[in-house]
C-alpha cells in the first residue's frame, strides 16, 4: 500500500479506487534476448506501407492536434469492411473502445452477460462503472455456449475467438443469439478473428443491437501504436462517440490514425504475415501434442494447452529459467494450462527444444 514516511496515502483514494482489482497485463520485461510468447504480440513486424507512412507525419504539423474524427483511419476502416464511415468508431486500443462500450452500452440495471473464463478486463471495467454482471460457465471442453444467453439481460459480451482459449463460435450462432437478444447489445470482441474466423461485421446492416470491436495489435503488428475500433449500427456509434467526447476528444494522435490507415490497406502484407502465424499454429499444436500435451483448439495467434505430467505453474518457470516466457493463469479451471503465443518459426523451435529439456523427452 501506498506510504509517505509510514503513513497511509490510501486514505485519498475515493471508495471505488480502494475497491478495484485491477487488470493485470501480461508480463513485459527489460531483458533482452528473450523468447516472448506470452502477450500474442505478432512476431512479424507491422507492414512497411505503415511505417513508411508514420515517419511523414513526423513534420512541423505535429504542433497541430490531430483529426478529433480519424476520418482518414476510419474512412480506411469502412472500406476493408465494405460498411459506412457513420458506422465506424475508432479509439486508444481495443481496450478504449470496450471501456467506453461498457459505459454507453451495456451499464444498465440488468446485469450483463459475459463467459466465467474469458478476458480478465470485463469483470474489472464491470467493478469500475458498477455494472452487475452474470457469468455463464463455458462447456468442459472451453465451447462457449451461446444458447445459455438467452436470457433477461442489460447486455451480452464475449471474445470470439475467446481468450485465453482460443475456441471460435460460428457466425451462425452468434446470428442467432443476436435475433433472440433484441431489446440489448451483443457485443463481439474480434481481437484474434483473423488468424481463423468469420468475422461478425457482416451481420451490422441486418441488426442494429450487434456491435464488433476489433483491434490493430494483433493481425496487423501494431500493438505499440494503441488502435482499436467498432463497428456498428449508427446509433451505437453515436453513444461511444458521446462518451469518447465527454472523456477524451483526440484519443488517436497522427502517427496512429496514418499508420493505422496504411495498415488497414496493405492486404498483401496482413495476408502474408496472417498464413504463416496460421500455419506456426497448426505446428506447434501437432509438436504440442507428441508431447503429452491436451491442446485446445484454437483460431487464434495462440495455443491454449496443458501437459498430463508436469504442473503448469513449475513449467512456466521452467521455461522462463531458459528466457522463454508464456502466460499462465491461476484462475480455477484453467490453473493447468499455459497460453503460448505463436512466434516465429525459430521461436516455436526454441520453444519445443526448451520442453524437451525439461520434461527429458
């Protein structure tokens, strides 16, 4: 706790702060020479067109405010997804937009709807803006259970592909929760869509109470820049514009909205990097498997497993002993299991040559 010559300073905090257990990121460490397979941060590099259009926007304009509107990012949004500008809403990573969602959307006196194992941030920005909340148990297998969302509800959210599982629900379910959900919003966080599914977008122009939030971090390698954005009916829109402008006009600074929008258009290159994190997946769960591992299925830049003859926890350390660094979560129910980014192909073999150690295969 917080002190100034052995007195408490939590005595300022207002009641909530005392309250909140805050979301805890994955470890990023000043070490160098690492193996970092622990925050799915893109092994590959974000596409030249980005960078190259970030260095021109370090001119004497930067004295100047960015576009409170990201018009430029968002006009780049709309037409990857073949949808209408007034129904794109960008902000400072995906984790701005689902804050501000949670606020405009989904605060209501029905208690929301959200899986028990999936991204440990709803149930903090649920504490934070005092939002009740109801968690419904994913299958034995990790299956995200749709059909159990039926109910009285200020709000549903889930991530597809979820995390830290990995495990997709087609569109064809999520169709059907959102035709039988009217009077509340779906949300669908699409953080890893890309390296598997089908993304939601495509059911906005039919239904006006989904709404998908997807961010630039993952598929396109720009985590560092902080871009995220929704799309949705126009209404929902609106309400996350209300609150972005009543909390922060010009979330995006230039190098963000310029960059983001290059990214957004390279096809080429998002399609490149995206084959081969895909096929990295598909090796390392078949490598995974030889070696007495139980692995989730997964459609994300990451494999969710657990070895039958070693503790989760002493692996991780086992691994971190040899600079190798993944994600383990003490969390009941998935205590046993580790989430491994897919890295390059080197890193993937480090990764196995690591285990091979420890567990003296």
């Amino acid at each position: 706790m917080p002190s100034v010559k052995g007195k408490s300073m939590s005595r300022y905090w207002s009641t909530k702060v005392q309250e909140l257990q805050p979301y805890v990121p994955g470890e990023q460490p000043k070490i160098d020479n690492l193996v970092k397979l622990n925050t799915n941060e893109n092994p590959y590099g974000p596409s030249p067109a980005a960078v190259r259009a970030m260095e021109e926007q370090a001119a004497a304009t930067l004295r100047l405010y960015p576009d409170p509107d990201c018009d430029h990012l968002r006009r780049a949004i709309a037409e990857f997804y073949d949808v209408q500008i007034s129904q794109v809403f960008v902000g400072n990573g995906s984790d701005e937009v689902l804050a501000h969602c949670f606020q405009a959307l989904l605060k209501h006196e029905k208690p929301l709807l959200c899986p028990d194992i999936s991204y440990s941030f709803y149930p903090v920005y649920c504490s934070l803006y005092d939002i009740e909340a109801r968690q419904i148990p994913l299958a034995d297998d990790f299956e995200l259970r749709l059909e159990e969302y039926v109910q009285d509800n200020g709000g549903i959210i889930f991530a597809n592909p979820n995390a830290p599982t990995g495990r997709l629900v087609g569109l064809g379910k999520i169709e059907k929760l959102v035709q039988g959900n009217r009077d509340s919003v779906v949300v669908v966080d699409e953080a890893y869509i890309d390296f598997g599914g089908r993304s939601a977008v495509e059911l906005v122009d039919a239904y006006e109470n989904i709404l998908i939030i997807q961010t630039l971090s993952k598929s396109r390698a720009l985590a560092g820049l902080r871009v995220g954005f929704a799309i949705g009916h126009e209404a929902l829109i609106e309400g996350l514009e209300r609150v972005k402008n009543s909390f922060n006009s010009y979330p995006l600074d230039r190098f963000a909205i310029f960059g983001g929008a290059a990214a957004i258009r390279d096809r080429d290159y998002f399609e490149k990097i995206r084959g081969k994190i895909i096929a990295g997946r598909e090796w390392l769960g078949t490598e995974l498997s030889r070696r007495k591992f139980e692995v989730v299925p997964s459609q994300a830049n990451f494999v969710f497993a657990r070895n039958t003859a070693m503790d989760a926890g002493e692996l991780c350390r086992e691994l971190r002993n040899r600079n190798i660094l993944v994600r383990h979560f003490q969390q009941p129910r998935i205590d046993q299991y580790l989430r491994i980014t897919v890295g390059t192909e080197q890193q993937c073999e480090q990764l196995i040559k690591a285990l091979d150690q420890i567990l003296l295969l």
